[in-house]
C-alpha cells in the first residue's frame, strides 16, 4: 500500500475562540513535508448533517474541539495518512515521513501514534496515522455513534471521555491489559495492531505549561497542549501560554531564560551504544580467556571508563 502523503488538520474557525490561533505552526507542516497535502477540515468539507448526537450537542452547543474528536476518526477511516491537532508544530518532517512510509510499507501493523508522557501512558490522540478503514477508526467511531451518543455528552470532560482514554479502552478490548491499557514505554512497541511510539516521538512536552522537555533526534512532532475547551482566567500562566503559542525553538529560549534545563536524551542512545560495545569485547575475551582474574579486573576498569564517558555526554547535551 501507497503511502497517501495527507495531513489532516480540523480547525472550526466559525466556533470559539474564532481566530486560528496556530497558523504559524501549520507553515512548519508545510516547510517539514513537501510533497503531503494538507487537508484543512471545517464546517464547509465535513458532513454534519448525521444521525450522530455527539456530533448535534458538539454543533448546537459550538464546541469545536469535540467535534474534531470525532471527525479526525472520520477522515482517517475515509482516507487513512495522519492526523494532527492544529496545535502540533512539526520539526523533524523526514523523521515523520519516514514513519509513515515504514506504515505503509508493512503489514505488521495499521497505525501508529505516541504517548503524551512517559509516566501516564495516555495515548496521543493529537497524533495519529492510520492505514484506511483500521479496526483502531472503526472502534472509536463504533464508541461515538452507539455509546457516547447519548447521556454520556454529560460526562465527557468530568470523566475523562476523551480520545487518550477511549483509545486505551481499544487496547484493553484488544488484549493489551497491562497498566490498565496505558503503554508506559521506553521503546516502540506494538500492540492491537497499533505501533506505539514513546513520549520523544510527538510529545517532547507534556501540559500547556510543561517546562520539562523529553526530545531526542527521534522527535518529529511538538504539541502545546492549548485545551481549546478550557477557559482560563486571563491573568493565570496557562492563558497567557496558550496566547503566545510559542514555537518550539521559542520554548527552548524560554527555558534558558528561566535557567531551566531542557535534557536532550540522545545521550542515553549514545550509552547504550557504548555498553552494548564493551558488552561484546568482554563476551570475546571471557571466551578466550575463561575464569582470568586479570579480565576481571580489566572489565571493571572499562565499566568505570564507560561510566565516566556517559557523564561527559549527558553534560554536554544539556541545554542551559
């Protein structure tokens, strides 16, 4: 299968709060990955007369982001690629292509998508790709039409029905039961037909006013996590964050300012590399020279050397 080389972006500009406050991360989209096409979903393309009483209570009471999870389902059953919250600023386009081109070259799995943050294991909803037509679109619009669909409007933020939570109730329909369907991961994985990606790949930051940063040259993607359903007080941090919609070099500069280090962890790849080394040198010589208290004592030598380097690295890439 083909990969369609489509982003999908929902945006209500006739809803609250109006104005398309993320028009500059949407040129990051179009400088990152050439050759997509950018489809700007609305009110104009999207077909709302439906049966669906979500989608009627999201419409009547003119809130946008419920709507959108809905319909970013909708266009990746109909068209498949992938699908980004207007609020994502892609940085590393050849990195996201080359996940999307790895999606659509096997058929190991039908999707992929990453996890807000490391400890919680909630599942980017912000983020995801999906062949046409996948068991994972059919599941959550099968939970709109036949259980959200009613009473349940009610409760969608007070008990959490959002997308991250319905898509852990994916996984735990699918026999993925471990952290209650949550994927706490340091390393891709796939499950559910699903290949989920850790916090690095599309959430270097988690909350709108996250000031910890996770990236390393596997981050692709970078989310502000503006809650566009959320009011808040115009005077408090999460307002005024959500107003500057800052770009993720402006992050980076901000943090700097505030003397906050921002931790490139590609140290612990450059680590590993260097263990998995000394590990292969010590299985060589352990071979050749079986039960040798000279190799013993050479081997912790090394490990302390190993340790040293490690230091020195994660020094470097610390970014003041």
């Amino acid at each position: 299968m083909q990969n369609p080389k489509i982003l999908h972006r929902i945006y209500f500009a006739n809803m609250p709060p109006y104005e398309d406050l993320f028009l500059h991360y949407l040129d990051t989209w179009k400088a990152e990955m050439p050759g997509y096409t950018i489809m700007q979903w609305n009110t104009s393309n999207l077909p709302l007369k439906t049966g669906n009483t979500w989608v009627q209570k999201a419409l009547v009471d003119k809130q946008p982001v419920f709507l959108s999870e809905y319909y970013r389902w909708f266009v990746l059953k109909e068209h498949g690629s992938i699908y980004l919250d207007a609020d994502c600023e892609i940085i590393n386009g050849k990195k996201l292509d080359s996940l999307l081109n790895e999606l659509y070259s096997t058929r190991a799995y039908e999707g992929f998508l990453g996890i807000e943050e490391k400890n919680n294991g909630h599942p980017t909803a912000q983020t995801v790709a999906l062949k046409p037509n996948s068991d994972l679109a059919n599941f959550m619009l099968m939970m709109y039409d036949q259980y959200l669909s009613g009473p349940l409007w009610h409760w969608k933020e007070s008990r959490n029905l959002l997308g991250p939570q319905l898509i852990t109730l994916y996984f735990l329909e699918n026999g993925y039961t471990k952290n209650n369907g949550y994927p706490i991961i340091d390393q891709p994985e796939i499950h559910a037909n699903i290949k989920i990606y850790p916090q690095e790949y599309f959430s270097p930051k988690f909350g709108l006013t996250g000031k910890t940063l996770n990236y390393t040259e596997n981050t692709c993607v970078y989310h502000l996590f503006s809650n566009l359903n959320i009011n808040h007080h115009a005077d408090s941090e999460y307002a005024k964050e959500k107003k500057q919609a800052r770009r993720f070099h402006e992050l980076q500069e901000y943090l700097k300012t505030m003397k906050i280090p921002a931790v490139d962890h590609s140290h612990k790849e450059s680590f590993n590399k260097l263990l998995n080394l000394f590990k292969k040198i010590l299985n060589k010589l352990y071979n050749v020279f079986p039960q040798n208290n000279i190799i013993r004592k050479l081997s912790s030598k090394i490990f302390k050397l190993c340790c040293l380097i490690y230091k020195k690295i994660k020094l470097q890439t610390i970014k003041l």
